[in-house]
C-alpha cells in the first residue's frame, strides 16, 4: 500500500491510488500495444498500467515508442474508466531516453526533428491527462527518460533507482529536460513519498 502520496495539480481518487498495489504493479496481464510490440497497457481496476518493454534498448525511447505512448495515453484518456495512470519499464532502466542508434546524420536531421517534435508532445499529453500520472521507477532514467518520471504528477522510486541527464558527458545536451526537471527536483524533493 502506498501512503503519504501527493498528487500534483490534479484530483486524485482514493480509489486509483488505492490500487497502486502490488497486484496493480504486475505487468502479466499487459497486452502489446498495436502501436508498437515495446509498449505494453492494460487498464485495471481504474489504473491504465503502461509499461515500456524493451529491456535490450533498456527502454530507449525510439520514434515509434514516442507515438506508441502517446497512443495508449489517447486511449486511456477516452476512456471514463481509467483514473489514473502507471508508467514503468520492465527490466534494468524505466528509461534510457532517446534511441542514439536512430539519430544518426544518415537519418538527417529532418528525422530528428520528428523525434523531438513527437517527445514534446508526448509530454504536453502527460500534462493535459485529466487524471494522475505516476512514474514508477525501478532502475535507471536518463535523458529524456529522466524527462519522463519528471513530467509525472508522481515519482514512486526504487532505493535501486538512479536519476541522469548524462549527455553532456558526450557533448551532448538536450534541454528539453530542463524545465520538467527544475520543476520536479524542488516539489519530489519536499514531498516525501513512503512506500510500505
């Protein structure tokens, strides 16, 4: 059972935080997204649970992965029954971020700017969800995957979780994470969520 959780800006029903159970957290009854195999949903008990399923990748967000998310995140908006929303990763990392492999200067910087372009919407859709959204994270979450548990109403972590936005250690940055961040660094920080 999860106490002393917060839900940020939003309604937060007793009964869908209720069901972040163990039972809730399971990812067996996860159905392929006909979007993309790496992306598994299923509603439950009012909890639209969205795992990412490519722990080869450790989850990278590709370009069809971005539109996958924002699929089952358009589903789960019309549908009355979801109250609130579960993303996770299923393996070592929530996230990665980006797929490096698929930005390279063959794909032109055309297909990048897709990418980034999907990226910001898929967060702009996360904001706009009428109801809560918990990252549950179990592992790693760098770059735009760190972008992800930031732009989350709630971030339920792991003691093993870890926390990155390491492409400056390539001469690479990518800004988009910063606001999300700055936002979630100070409002995660002193608002202590105890899991028991």
């Amino acid at each position: 059972m999860l106490r002393n959780m917060l839900c940020m800006g939003k309604a937060c029903p007793g009964g869908a935080l209720a069901s972040l159970s163990s039972r809730a957290l399971s990812t067996s009854a996860l159905r392929p997204s006909p979007a993309h195999p790496s992306v598994r949903a299923a509603v439950d008990a009012g909890v639209l649970n969205v795992t990412l399923d490519s722990p080869k990748t450790r989850n990278a967000l590709s370009l069809e992965v971005l539109r996958a998310l924002r699929a089952e995140l358009g589903r789960g908006a019309d549908d009355d029954s979801v109250r609130c929303v579960v993303l996770r990763g299923e393996g070592p990392a929530f996230s990665a971020g980006h797929n490096l492999k698929e930005m390279t200067a063959e794909e032109g910087a055309g297909y990048h700017e897709r990418i980034f372009v999907e990226c910001n919407a898929l967060m702009r859709d996360l904001v706009r969800l009428p109801v809560p959204v918990v990252a549950a994270v179990d592992g790693v979450a760098a770059a735009a995957g760190c972008q992800l548990v930031a732009i989350c109403d709630i971030a339920v972590a792991t003691e093993k979780s870890t926390f990155s936005t390491p492409g400056s250690n390539f001469g690479l940055f990518c800004s988009t994470p910063g606001v999300p961040l700055a936002r979630a660094v100070n409002r995660y920080r002193f608002n202590v969520f105890k899991v028991l």
